[in-house]
C-alpha cells in the first residue's frame, strides 16, 4: 500500500467512522426497541436499548471496518454485536420477527435522511474547515446508512431480508429456508468478493439516496 493510498484511506475513516458507527448502532437498537414493544424485555434488560457505542461494539466488526475503511477498497463494512430476540415472548413470532427485522433496516434509512439534513445545514454554515469535515461526513452518511439498510434487506439467512421472507413463507419451507443460514456468511463473503452484491445493490441505494436528497433539498453526493 503506497502512502497515497494509505492517505485516502485515512481520510474515509475518518468521514466513515461516525455515521457508519451511528447507523450500525441504530440499526441494532431499533430491532431491540422493537422486539420489546412486542413483549420481549431481552434486549432492555442486558442494557443495549441505549446509544452508547461501548454496549454494542464487536471487536471482529470494528476490526474489518478499520482495515475496509483504510485500505481504501472501495466498500467499507463492519457490524456491531446482534441484539438478543427471544420470539417466544411475541404474541405472533413469525410476524413479530417480521417487524423487528424491518426495524433495523428503517433505522438506517432515518439516520440517512438525518445526514442529509446535516449536510444542508452545515454547506450553509460554510465551506471550509469545521463545518466542511461535516458535510462531507454527512454526506458520506447518506450512503453508507442507504447501503446498510439495503444490504440487510437481502434475502439471505441470516440477514434481515431472510426473516422478512421467511414470515411470508409456509412454515415447512421456512424452516427449510432459514437451514441455509448456517452457510449464510459463506454465501455473503462469496458474493462481496465477486461483486454481485453492489451489482444488486447499487441501483437500490441510488435510488434511495435520490429520494432522501429531494426530501432534504440537497444536491446528490
């Protein structure tokens, strides 16, 4: 890695970290909330109902999102530590875990259309210094939290899109299903390095970004 490149990399660490860690935690404390507004005190009861990074932090996460942001790959990933669900406590388990499901991903697309309004306010502020390190941030927040919130949409166990599908699915299928899951990292890595998921994700996530960029009055970064 040339010094260059090592310089980029630090430079979208630096704009990367705190939307990208902002959205990761959401997005775990939205399946959290939503799973204990249907019953289940789980989440609440071991503290990670709360914004603090330090509850939701995965060294493993943190640790690929260092090296993705640094090395300048051209994606940037990483994961905080899953929320406890425990279904039984649902009224309706499998559509209970619908809804939890698609809360994380919802969460994303908020915290993205957050960005989006920071961006407005801070390219107003001025161009220089402080408030542009934001803008570019929150710019860069827009797309990350889009491409989250669509990447756990895929229908791939154990991703959120795979519990969506499966509360849609017959029971025996589902099962069948959600089996698929213990391979689902596997399958995941595979795909990432082939690049048949930001070939499938690529027109998603512009076309989000497009719709929260016209909601916010913003130019599309």
């Amino acid at each position: 890695m040339t010094s260059d490149t090592f310089m980029q990399g630090l430079v979208s660490f630096g704009l990367a970290f705190v939307p990208a860690l902002f959205g990761i935690i959401c997005h775990e404390v939205a399946h959290g909330y939503a799973a204990y507004r249907q019953g289940d005190p789980t989440a609440k009861a071991l503290g990670r109902l709360t914004l603090n990074p330090i509850r939701h932090l995965d060294p493993m996460g943190t640790l690929v999102f260092a090296l993705t942001a640094l090395s300048n790959v051209g994606f940037v990933i990483g994961w905080a530590k899953p929320v406890p669900i425990q279904p039984r406590y649902f009224k309706r388990p499998r559509e209970g875990m619908m809804l939890v499901s698609l809360a994380g991903p919802m969460a994303n697309f908020a915290v993205a259309l957050l960005c989006a309004f920071i961006y407005r306010i801070a390219d107003a502020a001025g161009p220089t210094g402080l408030f542009y390190f934001v803008r570019e941030s929150a710019a860069l927040g827009v797309w990350i939290n889009c491409t989250l919130a669509w990447f756990n949409l895929m229908p791939i166990p154990p991703m959120d899109g795979s519990h969506i599908l499966s509360g849609l699915l017959p029971e025996g299928l589902a099962r069948q299903y959600q089996s698929i899951g213990r391979y689902g990292m596997f399958i995941i890595i595979a795909l990432l390095a082939l690049g048949v998921f930001w070939t499938v994700l690529k027109p998603l996530v512009m076309a989000s970004v497009s719709v929260i960029a016209a909601i916010a009055g913003i130019p599309i970064r």
